[in-house]
C-alpha cells in the first residue's frame, strides 16, 4: 500500500533485478550521501 505524496513523476532508467534505476531531479535536490531521509530524521 502507496500512503506517500508524489512529489514529481520520474522514469525508470534501467532495471537489472534486483536494482531499479530510476530518473529524478526534484525530489533528489536534498539528497546527500549518508543522510536520514525525512521519515527517519523525525523519529
């Protein structure tokens, strides 16, 4: 069950299971190496 906010529509790049490459820009701005996403960061 899908209970997030889509925040912008990407495009699959590649898959070669069990990886899923998937194209994003917006969603991606904040994004840092090793940094707690959002849901993790509040608890």
């Amino acid at each position: 069950m899908f209970t997030g906010i889509v925040e912008e529509m990407g495009h699959v790049e590649s898959f070669a299971a069990p990886r899923l490459r998937i194209a994003a820009e917006v969603v991606l701005d904040d994004v840092r190496l090793g940094t707690p996403s959002r849901s993790t960061a509040a608890a």
